[in-house]
C-alpha cells in the first residue's frame, strides 16, 4: 500500500523520483515504526498516514525547486521530516540534519547507515548554537517546529546570500507570514511566495512558504531560543 501510494501521490503532485525510491521509503517507514514503539517520534501512524503526512508532505518543496546537487539543512528535523525523504527523492542533495535531541539523532544515524545514504550530516545541536554554519546552505527547509515569527531566526542565518528559507505550513501560513514581516527584513530576507499543494485524500490546506536571502543575517542574531520564545522580533 505505502509505496503504490508514495508512486500515484509523486505522479500527481508533479514531482519525479527514481524507480528504486518507493522501496527505500518503505524501510524508511518500518524503521520509524520499530523506533516509534519505544521512544515516540510521531504520532502519525500507519502506512496509508505516514505516505501522505509524511513522506509526501516532505516532499512538496520538489514542486517549486528541484533541490539536485543543493546544499540543504533541516533545522529542527525531528524523526528526518523533511529533510530525509527530499534526499531519497534527490540523492545528489548535501544534506545537514539538525536536531537537538539526542534519541532523535542518534535513530537518524541508524537510519541513514540502513538506507546507505552518502552526504548527510547529524547535528545534534540547538539551531542558535551552530554559528559555525552561519550563511552556509542553499536552502534551509523546517516543518511542524514553530510559528514562522520564531522560525525565521532559527534558519535564516544558516541561508547563503541568494539561498531560500523553505518552511512548509499548514492553513495559518499567510497569517504567519504577515506577522513575520518585520522579522524577515531584519534577519536579511525577504518573502517571495506561498505556494499551496495538495495531498492526496487529505482535506487540510498545505503550504510552502519561500523566503529569499537577499542579504546577510546580523551578528548578533539568532539570539538564545529563551529570548527568541519570549520576545519574537
């Protein structure tokens, strides 16, 4: 069932993928569900929720960029959503994996040695303390972390100069944007679209929110995440 709907799912949201790439999703999902059992990493399960919500979901930002050959970081990756299934789907990507979580890194490790992934990197690090990674990436992509207000100052700075902050929402992502507007333009961005799409059998309205780089991130952001939280900019 998951990979007949991973392949009719791809097919109709425009999105290419290798013939091999249906299997591989699928050892994708049985390690997530042994993982899950004993450590809670989602409460999306099952094979026909997991297709959608996950792993299609994930892949939406295809539809705009093709990502071939970037150089992606996932800020706040949780169990590898999106970042994992954009490079199943783009195996020439870069991808850096950032969670603060140690559980959560330390599956994605296993994972990514049981898919025999190449170019992917774990960071087990808070995204405010990786100032090392500061204007770095072609894209930095984040889903289901914070509002868009917060997450822009946690992403940003990773984007190089003429990069794209993608972060995939759901219905409130024009909303978001307008109450990030102030945000973006002092963390050097600036909005370029929302483009919606839709996932197969499921009602809910989703979104990619683009933000382009246009000029380096200031110093002294981001700030610590508690100052972040309690006053957003």
């Amino acid at each position: 069932m998951l990979e007949q709907m991973l392949r009719e799912g791809l097919e109709t949201m425009g999105i290419s993928f290798s013939p091999e790439a249906p299997a591989r999703f699928r050892i994708y999902y049985e390690e997530l569900t042994k993982a899950n059992a004993v450590m809670n990493l989602t409460a999306i399960r099952g094979e026909a929720d997991s297709a959608r919500l996950h792993f299609l979901d994930s892949a939406a930002p295809l539809k705009r960029f093709d990502l071939e050959c970037a150089s992606v970081i996932d800020v706040g990756t949780g169990a590898g959503f999106p970042g994992l299934p954009l490079k199943l789907l783009r195996p020439s990507l870069s991808l850096t994996l950032l969670d603060s979580q140690r559980k959560r890194v330390d599956f994605l490790r296993g994972l990514c040695a049981c898919l025999e992934l190449g170019d992917v990197e774990l960071l087990c690090a808070r995204a405010e303390d990786c100032s090392d990674r500061r204007e770095r990436y072609d894209f930095a992509v984040s889903r289901a972390v914070a509002r868009l207000r917060v997450l822009s100052e946690l992403c940003l700075p990773f984007v190089r100069v003429g990069g794209r902050f993608l972060a995939l929402k759901g219905p409130a992502a024009a909303e978001e944007l307008r109450e990030s507007e102030r945000a973006i333009a002092l963390l050097g961005g600036e909005a370029e679209e929302i483009f919606p799409y839709a996932l197969p059998g499921e009602p809910t309205e989703h979104s990619v929110v683009v933000i382009r780089k246009t000029k380096e991130t200031p110093r002294k952001y981001p700030r610590p995440f508690p100052q972040i939280k309690k006053t957003p900019l």
